[in-house]
RNA sequence: GGCCCCUUCGUCUAAUCGGUUAGGACACCAGCCUUUCAAGCUGGCAGCAGGGGUUCGAAUCCCCUAGGGGUCACCA
C-alpha cells in the first residue's frame, strides 16, 4: 500500500468560509484515520486575486479549528521553476505547443459561439504551428501561451471514490492553456504538477472541481505520472440552495467564530454534512474529533449537496458549551465580556476568578459565548431595565413591596451569605408567612435581575454579595411603592 | 446552451445482497420536572420529486421527465 498523504489547497482570495473547511476536516480526517499525511499548500497561482493577508486568516482558521498540518504551506509562487520545467518538457516531447492567438481573437470566437448557441472549443489554430514558423513571432516579441495537445476523441475517466467512474467524451475537451503568456502556470496544470511531485496519493476536495478533473488526468498523463484517486465531496450550499456567497450571512470561519461559537462545535457540525458515522439508533450525534478519527470513512461520505443549517449548529454548540472545561471556556469567552464592558483588557485574578464563577452559573442557558456575555450583565451592572413580562407578572401583586423590604432586612441580618443560608431564610419565611415561595422567588429574581428567569435565585445571590442584592432589592421596593397601581 | 454530478421529513441524515409500521438528529408543538428560564425526559407533527418498466416484492436496479447544483477563462 502506497503512503497516505492528501492535501489541503485553498487559493488565498477570501476568507476560509464553511466549505472549505469542511473539505480540509475530510482531509485531516482520512489523514489521520490512515495514519496518513496532511499536506497544506496555497494556491495562488492566481497574481490579481490573491493576498497574502488572506493566507495569514486561511492559516490562522485552520489553527483554530484544530486542524493541524503535517507539511507545509507549500506556495505556488514559490515553484513557478518547477512548471516552467515541466511546461518546456511537455513543449519539447511535443504533448504542447505554443500559442500565439490573441485574447480579443479568443474571446470573439467564443462570443461568436455564444450567439450560435454552442459550446466553444478552442479550434486548435495553433496546432500545426511547431516550433520554427514560430520564430518569426516570438522575434516581433509576441509571447505566446502553452496548451496542451488533448486527444481528439475517445475518453476520459476519472476514478472517483465517492462518485465511482465518471466518463468524460474527449470531444468535449479542448487544448486548454497550461501556462498564461505572462509565464504563470493555469490552476490545473500547477495544481497537478503539485500534487504529483507532493507524492499525493488522495485528492480529497469540493464537487465543484470534478468537470475540471479530466483535463487534470490529461495533464498528469502526458507528463508521465501515475494519477492520484479522487474523491469530491458534496457541496455545502447556502439556505438557498446556491452556492456560498457574502450575502448569505455568516459563511467563514471567522465570522462563525466571532459569533460565538465553540470550534469543536463547528467541526462537530461540519464533519455531518455530508458524512455520516452509520447512525445508529439512540446514538449521540456528539462526536470529538478524536472519535471522529476512529469512525471516519470516504465510505459513508455522501454524494448529495448539503444546505446548512445555523440552528442545529447552535444547538450543538449549546451541547458544547455546557460540557467544556470551564478554564478553557473562560478563555474563549473573554473577548465576548470585553467587549460588553464586563471586563477589562488585562483582568485580574480576582476577576477572572469571578468570570468563571458567572459562566459557571450562566452557560446552562447559553448557546453561544455572545449569548454567556449578554445573559450575564446583571453580574457586571446595576443599570438595567426591569422586563415588562416579568414585571406584570411578579410584581403586580398588592403586597409585593412589603414582601421586599422584609426580606431585605432579613438578609441584612445574615452573617454568611451562602446559598444554602439564603435558601433557608426563605424557606422560613414562607412557612411563617404561609407564602408559596414562588411569590417571593420571583419578585426579588426580578428586582436583582430584571429578568423574569435564569439561574437558580439563590446561586445569583451568592455570586452577586450582600450588598448588591439587598440594595436592588431595596430599589424595587421603592419603585414599586412608587408607581401607581 | 454543451458536458458532468445529484434528488429520503422544513434542514442534516440512516435504511450493508431489493422484503422496515421508512429510523435518528435539529427546528416546531404538547406533557412531565422545576422557585423561574434553560437543560433533561416522554409523546406528537412531518419525507422516498414525478412517470414508466424489471421483479412474487423497489426508497433501493433500469429508462424517461422534472428540479437543483457544478463546470465550460491566458480565475482558482
């Protein structure tokens, strides 16, 4: 058996969006499940488009995903020698040629296509054009392109693991460009010359490459390599069914992550589009990814496009949230205070102490980490608005104020402030009063939050301190003597 | 338009060689639990794109139609 190695190679014009990512995991995956190699390489044969910030975000996701490479990064422009060497290889072993049509002459041949409502196919005006009548032209300093010479009939098959083997009708394959006249090489051929001389041994990538796949064979068969096998994985689509874009929202990793997301959820959510680990009964859809390792197949990849879904990615990441080391959530979950005002730049330990105190108490509720921040401003601030629902509902009742102030004062009397020791002073003070202790719970649930659920009160209480809660529940007794029923 | 791929609940999916009341998850609805809100538990709603074959029997195999997606550049 040949060594595993496949390769992740994403062209550095965007952000890393959910596809691709998706298609690295799949990589990593049968990387690892094959104790295999993960080669990353960036493509950016592409000189206009291409950025170098963007390979700094691409990695940087990557990272954070968890997805780590064996080899890499690999730069295309860094082995533009490489093509040009296989490119006069080809030229001189006659598989290539150079061609000397204009782009203007190009393009009105396939506009002239596009009015006769057919397909356009390079005509091959520069087939029988070999290297001496060239001479004349390249003297004027006309520089010419590279094609490739393709067969003119037969076919082309391309092996795939999850598609089984698809035909392509050599009729339909023109001699296309390998190298641009600016002496940059086209995306399928440096891209198979890569993957040949990387020693790839499975081409694991998105659908959307599988009509490109036979000019690859072509490439890698004229220069003498044995193929790769392929696999392409489904599409992820937008909610509505087309294809990813900036309009639909929230798409790349980054954006995901700063909206609060886990990565482990995000992996978790990916890794089931498109694959499925047999779906047993009963059995949990919360996979890590070192399991995920253990399960992993092309197999039980599917073939069909997948739309995705941020409701059941928050859910999962609801999942997550609740079950993640509380030190690393902490860690995670601090940008997202920060920016709320809850905590400083560089918090002390005491505050860090009381953060993960807070998220403790929060994070049942929570199901992303803007979520924790925002569900757990009551900790951080005394100005807040009491919410109309509650409010109607907790503190409407005639005797509501007097309830307040009496358990303000009782709480005042207390020297510890634990939870078990408040709950106990209610609890008292229902018997005494024959209250049920929901009328009591909530108003001061209500007068300390402003809120009409969350936490268990008595864990509020005891994080907040005596003198917060008993002030808030002070005000709203005011407040409530003061408004006019 | 040519070529290629695809088609099971709203969404993600399962159903190894054709025989299942077509299963699970999210979302939604209801109930239970609870000081509240979540979570959790229980139950419910909901699907084989359509039409022909083949077969004793088809979600599963074949053909056609429809729909969706991809690709056809000196983009990747």
């Amino acid at each position: 058996m040949t060594k595993v190695r496949v390769r992740f190679a994403p062209s550095p014009t965007g952000e890393l969006h959910i596809g691709g990512a998706r298609t690295a995991l799949f990589n990593y995956l049968f990387a690892r499940r094959n104790s295999g190699t993960f080669v990353l390489r960036i493509d950016d044969t592409d000189l206009e488009r291409s950025k170098e910030e963007y390979t700094e975000k691409l990695m940087e996701a990557l990272q954070w995903l968890g997805l780590e490479w064996d080899e890499g990064p690999f730069y295309q422009s860094n082995r533009l020698n490489e093509y040009i060497s296989e490119v006069n290889r080809l030229v001189a072993e006659k598989k290539a040629y150079r061609c000397y049509c204009s782009v203007d002459e190009l393009a009105a041949g396939r506009e002239l296509a596009r009015k006769e409502n057919r397909a356009y196919l390079y005509p091959g005006t520069c087939r029988q054009h070999f290297p001496e009548e060239d001479d004349h032209r390249s003297k004027a300093g006309i520089k010419p392109a590279i094609r490739l010479l393709t067969p003119e009939d037969g076919e082309t098959i391309v092996y795939d693991l999850i598609r089984g083997e698809v035909h392509f009708d050599n009729r339909g394959l023109d001699d296309f460009i390998i190298l641009k006249s600016n002496g940059q090489p086209t995306y399928n051929f440096a891209s198979v010359v890569d993957d040949l001389q990387l020693k790839i041994s499975h081409v694991i990538r998105a659908e959307e490459h599988l009509s490109n796949t036979p000019r690859q064979v072509l490439c890698a068969m004229a220069l003498g390599y044995q193929l790769p096998t392929y696999a392409h994985v489904p599409m992820i689509l937008a909610p509505d069914r087309s294809k990813l874009s900036k309009r639909h929202g929230a798409t790349s990793v980054e954006e995901f992550r700063n909206l609060g997301f886990l990565p482990e959820a995000l992996i978790n959510y990916m890794a089931l589009l498109g694959w499925s680990p047999g779906a047993e009964d009963g059995v949990s859809e919360l996979i890590g990814i070192e399991h995920m390792i253990e399960l992993f197949s092309l197999a039980r990849v599917g073939k069909t496009a997948a739309v995705y879904d941020t409701d059941k990615l928050t859910w999962m990441n609801g999942q997550y949230l609740r079950e993640y080391d509380l030190d690393r959530l902490a860690e995670a979950a601090r940008p997202f205070f920060i920016k709320h005002g809850f905590l400083r730049e560089n918090p002390g330990e005491m505050e860090l102490h009381f953060l993960k105190a807070v998220i403790a108490v929060v994070r049942e509720r929570a199901k992303t980490l803007i979520e924790l921040a925002e569900k757990s401003f009551y900790f951080y601030s005394d100005d807040f608005a009491y919410d109309q629902k509650a409010l109607d509902k907790a503190f409407k009742n005639k005797g509501v104020a007097a309830i307040l102030l009496d358990i303000a004062g009782l709480l005042k009397a207390l020297n510890t402030f634990d939870q078990n020791v408040t709950e106990t002073v209610f609890n008292e003070y229902c018997a005494k009063n024959n209250i049920s202790p929901g009328k009591v719970i909530q108003p001061v649930r209500l007068a300390i939050t402003g809120l009409g659920g969350g936490p268990g009160l008595f864990e509020i209480m005891e994080l907040l301190g005596p003198a917060r809660t008993i002030r808030r529940i002070q005000q709203a007794a005011a407040s409530i003597r003061n408004t006019p029923q």
